[in-house]
C-alpha cells in the first residue's frame, strides 16, 4: 500500500508537524509512507529529532512552487486540479492532506484531509463575503455560487474523511465548509525526570510582534498577583523568538516591562529543558485571547493546546482560556482552572498557591487528564478511521 501525507506550507515545526510525524510514523509499519512537504523547515530526519518519533521507513518528497492556497479563481481550479493536484496526488492508495486551507483535488484511491483549522472558507462563502460581491448582478451571483458549489463538491468529494484536532476546530469545519468533521485529538507525549517543585509560574509560546499569545499581559497580571502570594514564585516565559528584528524588539519591550519583577525567559531552549522547567513547575498559565475572549476572532484563539496537555501530563496544574480547544481539555475546578479573564486567572492561581493540599490533588488529576492525549489514544482512533469506509462527504451539506 503507497501512502502519501502531505505537509502543506511546512515552514516551521509545530503541532500540525507533530501530526504528520505521528501519522507517518505510525502507518509506515505497514506502508510505503511518502512524507510531501517543501523542504524549507525540516527534513523528515530533522522531524523524528524533534519529536522522538521512528520514522526510519518514511521516504521523502520534497516538492519546489508549493502553492500558498488551494483556494483559486475558476479558471485557475479548473486547469490546476489536472496539473499540481493531479501530480501531488494521483499514484496513491491513500493521500493525506494536513493544513489549514482547503484541501487540493484528490487523484487518489482515497484521501482524507486533517485540518488544524479552517483559515479559508468554501468558494461560495468566501466569494460572498467579498465586498465586490453585492456590485455583481443577480444573474451573475447565482451562476457563480453555482459553479463554485459545483467545484467545491467535487473537491470535497474526493475526501472520505475530513479531520478536525478539536470540537472547536470541528464546528468551524462544518460552518466554513459545510461538512461534518470527524475529531482526532493530536498525540502528545512529554516525558521528563520528576525534580522539586518550585514556586513558579510557567508559560509557552512564541516572543513575536503581534503578541497573540499575551506575553505581555501575562507580565501585568504577575505583577498584580505577585503581592498576594507568599515566598519567592517568579513567572519563568519560555517561547521561541526568531531572527527578525520585529521579534527581537518585541522580546525587549517585554524585559522592560518585567524590569524589577522575578521574570525569567527561556528564548529557544531546547526541548528537554522546556520539559524539565514543565515538571519542576507548580502552575501553567496560558492566555491567547484571555482579555478579549468575546471579539478575539477563532483563527486567533487555541484550536487545541499541546503545550498544555505536555504541561498536564508533567503535573503543572493549568489554567487557561473559556475559549478555543483549551475547554475540551481542562476540567474546570478538577484537573485544571479555564478562565474568562484574567480577574479569574488571578484568583484561581492565588488559590493553588495558598493550599498545597488543593494542588496536590489537581496536579494528580491533570496528569491523568493529560495522559488521555496520548498517542496510543491517537493510534486507536486512527486505526479507527482507517478501518472504516470514511464519512463518505454528503454533497447535499456542502456549502
């Protein structure tokens, strides 16, 4: 059997990396395994490094003029689903397309499609939305949305299974693409030597210009927090900062607000030493979108959270925002706290700080809770798939 996963737009390592690496690794015991991608952040020995995956048995495809989207003009859909999606795909006895766009043209035997979450929306949606849209006559606007629901069928169509890594990215499946999706946590797994726990606060992400993940606000509501908690906690920020002046300078406007404050930051640390900090930790915090959770658009918010799960299975308790995927894996008040605000992300890590009893017990559960994530959960569930005849896409539900 002749797989081939396709990586799109692989320019840096990340969870959607993590996906393909597990999915290749685990078919490739019993398939020819093609990893696709564009060859500009890794090779797939880079890949098995990075996250400590067998893929010994995977080949490699690395493809030049990778297109930036799928999501073309008529006329380009038309003559580009017999040229790139055609030599992407046909060959295969099974193709998987991972990203956040729309999907190419499947040639395949079969293919299925893993979303991480839909930046794009159907033709039909996205035509309709542009502001051009309402200058175009009645006659005009109902051939196109015609067309485009035709093609968009045919798309789709060639797609026994659309995956989602989360209920939220699911939903937004359904609502931009108008098919339901099928949901398949990532896996995680993050494995570190048990050490003291210290009075510290933890967080990760990226140092970078649009600050999406709140690295900022995390320092001001430390400062607040930090007068009602009792010893020496600091706030330890780790996250990775690439070579680019905007991101150096966003990483230095950050130290000066955390001028005078026990701030540590951790800038491109390896792997084991972000685990290790993870295990050592008390608290984890995570806020993308937490002081605007109502007006933050979902592109922007956590479809999953890896980074949290590692944190839960290394027993740092979480608290993180009512919004994205981060609810369906924290439970409130149990193995974690899942916050509006950061008026509540305050208390609550005031109250894990007082009652080392209470933290005791959250950090057992948030391990439990985390190991629920792992990748003999995501084997199975793969398997699953696999095994059946797919969701075999319902043209009459495509937008």
């Amino acid at each position: 059997m002749r797989i081939g996963i396709f990586d799109h737009l692989s320019r840096r390592l990340g969870g959607s990396q993590l996906v393909v690496a597990w999915i290749a690794s685990i078919l490739s015991r019993q398939a020819q395994v093609e990893l696709i991608h564009c060859g500009r952040a890794y090779r797939v020995a880079t890949l098995a490094n990075a996250f400590g995956v067998e893929l010994d048995r995977v080949r490699e495809r690395v493809l030049d003029g990778v297109p930036q989207t799928f999501a073309r003009s008529l006329r380009a859909d038309v003559l580009e689903e017999r040229r790139f999606d055609r030599t992407l795909t046909e060959g295969y006895d099974l193709f998987i397309y991972s990203g956040h766009g729309v999907p190419p043209y499947s040639w395949a035997a079969r293919a299925m499609a893993y979303c991480h979450f839909p930046f794009e929306a159907s033709p039909a949606l996205s035509a309709q939305s542009d502001p051009r849209w309402s200058h175009r006559i009645p006659l005009d606007r109902w051939m196109r949305v015609q067309l485009y629901r035709h093609r968009w069928r045919r798309r789709l169509g060639g797609y026994s299974d659309v995956i989602g890594n989360s209920r939220f990215t699911a939903g937004w499946i359904e609502r931009l693409w108008g098919v339901r999706a099928q949901v398949v946590y990532p896996p995680v797994t993050a494995v570190a030597p048990s050490g003291q726990r210290e009075k510290a606060i933890v967080s990760l992400g990226r140092f970078v210009r649009s600050d999406r993940k709140s690295a900022a606000a995390q320092i001001e509501a430390f400062a607040r927090v930090r007068r009602c908690l009792e010893g020496d906690w600091r706030l330890v920020m780790m996250g990775f900062c690439a070579d680019l002046a905007e991101d150096r300078e966003s990483l230095e406007r950050l130290h000066s607000l955390a001028s005078g404050l026990p701030v540590v930051f951790v800038v491109n640390a390896p792997r084991q030493e972000i685990l290790a900090r993870l295990a050592t930790a008390k608290v984890f915090w995570h806020t993308a979108g937490l002081g605007d959770l109502g007006s933050t658009e979902p592109r922007y918010r956590e479809h999953f959270g890896i980074a949290t799960v590692e944190a839960m299975q290394l027993g740092c308790v979480p608290i993180v925002p009512a919004g994205g995927g981060q609810p369906e894996i924290v439970e409130h008040g149990i193995s974690g706290f899942v916050c509006e605000g950061f008026e509540a992300l305050e208390r609550h890590t005031v109250e894990l700080a007082a009652d080392g009893a209470r933290w005791r017990v959250m950090s057992q559960a948030a391990m439990k809770q985390g190991n629920s994530f792992g990748p003999d959960v995501f084997e199975r569930r793969l398997a699953t798939l696999l095994a059946g005849k797919g969701t075999q896409v319902s043209p009459g539900r495509l937008r």
